[in-house]
C-alpha cells in the first residue's frame, strides 16, 4: 500500500476549535485512495528534518501558546523554509500562519518575532474578527469555514480568494489566507479541510506527485463534505437578510 507522511508540528500547543478534525480528513481521503497516512506528532523539533515528510500541518493557538510554538520552531526555520521553498505541501491555521511571517504584534503593541520565512506580518487588536467566512477561489471554488481572531495580517503573496462574507487576512482588503507554492495558510478553524475537500485533495495530490503515487480515483463521492459546506452557506445567507 502507498504510504504518505504528515508531519504534524506542536499539537501539544496549537489545537484550537478542533484543528485536529484536518488531519482526520486528510486520512479518511487518503484512505479511500488507498494511501496509508502516518502521521508523526512533532511537538520538539531538535534534529528534525523534511527527508520523510510529504505534508505538514500546524494549528492555531491562543497568542501565549503561538509563542512558545514559535521558540520551539526557530530551531529548524530555516530547514522548513527549504521545504516550503522546495514545493513540500502543507497546511497552517491561524497562529500557525501568522508566525512564518517576520513578526506578530500584541494588542498592547508588544512585538513577537516570527519564524520570517516570508515577507508578511500580522497586528492584532483586542476586537476580534469571528464568526462564519465564505471565501470565492480560483483554484478551490468555493471555500467555508469559521473565524475567531485578533491579528490582521498583511502581505503581498498570492492567497486562498476573496471574501464574500466575513474578514479574512484583516479586515481591510477581503483576502483570505496565503497560497505560495505548495503551502497554504489560512485563518479558518472549525476545523477548514473536512468542509473543503478540494484543499484536502489539493494537499494529497501535490503530496503523490512529488513523491511519484498516482492519485487515484481523482473523483470521489462527496456528498457529505458539500452537505457539510452547505450548511454553512445556507446559515450565511440567512444572516445576510
Ligand atoms: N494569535 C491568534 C489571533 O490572532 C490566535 C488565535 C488563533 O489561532 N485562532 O488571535
């Protein structure tokens, strides 16, 4: 049996609002392709390296525990930028997306340092941008989810669409997340991949080319990921009128 690695950084900190709930949909889709999936737990980086990951995954978590994740992941920075500059796939929520950025400040102006494996940066404010968030895709159509979080971020890169309702990076442009490469970053909790299969499936098949699977059959049956989706879509409606 074809066999993936996800390697999933600091689950002992970044958990927030089910974030797990995306390794569980990463599996069951790999699954049914006849892919194992192993995923090995990271939460101490000394002498990690990317040779056996095909995927990688971080979470959100609140700002004291976004910290001390960051500290732990300033050990490999830069062998995970080389990853991500190599097209290594992966996925980060919330905190786990705003610190590959070169800082994160505090609402009472406090500055953090970020992991800096790319230009962008975030600042928070105590009112908070929360709830339901649809966003329009290019490459993924359309995408729900749920928000809850203080920072803004701000950056140039190419990202996951355009917000039809709810916030996004900030609450300014009506962008949502960040798409380079093979890595996305994304402000979506609740968890965002059993919602979206299109991002689960993007994941994996980067995942299978580069490590030469065939990903097969490409078509799945979802009828209960776009029943899920549009629960949330109808709910946003309702809210619209
Ligand atoms: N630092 C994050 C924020 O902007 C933490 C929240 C999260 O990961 N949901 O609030």
């Amino acid at each position: 049996m074809n066999e993936l690695t996800v390697y999933h950084f600091m689950p002992d900190k970044l958990n927030l609002y089910s974030d797990i709930g995306n390794i569980i949909a990463l599996k069951q889709r790999a699954k049914r392709r006849n892919i194992k999936l192993k995923v090995v737990d990271i939460n101490q980086t000394e002498n990690v390296t990317f040779d056996e990951c095909d995927i990688f995954f971080i979470g959100g978590g609140s700002d004291r525990e976004q910290a001390l994740a960051t500290q732990e992941l300033t050990k490999i920075k830069s062998k995970l930028k080389d990853a991500i500059e190599d097209g290594l796939p992966g996925l980060t929520v919330c905190g786990g997306y705003q610190f590959l950025g070169s800082k994160y400040v505090t609402p009472d102006g406090t500055e953090l340092d970020g992991l800096n494996i790319l230009d962008f940066y975030t600042e928070s404010k105590k009112d908070r941008l929360t709830g339901d968030i649809v966003i329009e895709s290019d490459t993924f159509g359309t995408i729900v989810g749920f928000e809850n979080h203080g920072g803004r971020t701000y950056h140039n890169f190419g990202t996951l669409g355009e917000v039809t309702h709810g916030f996004g990076n900030n609450d300014d442009d009506a962008k949502e997340g960040i798409h380079y490469k093979n890595l996305l970053g994304t402000y979506l909790h609740g968890p965002i991949l059993p919602k979206n299969h299109e991002i689960t499936d993007y994941l994996l098949e980067k995942a299978c080319e580069r490590k030469g699977i065939v990903f097969e059959p490409k078509e799945l049956d979802n009828t209960e990921e776009e029943a899920a989706k549009k629960v949330i879509i109808e709910r946003v409606s309702q809210q619209k009128k």
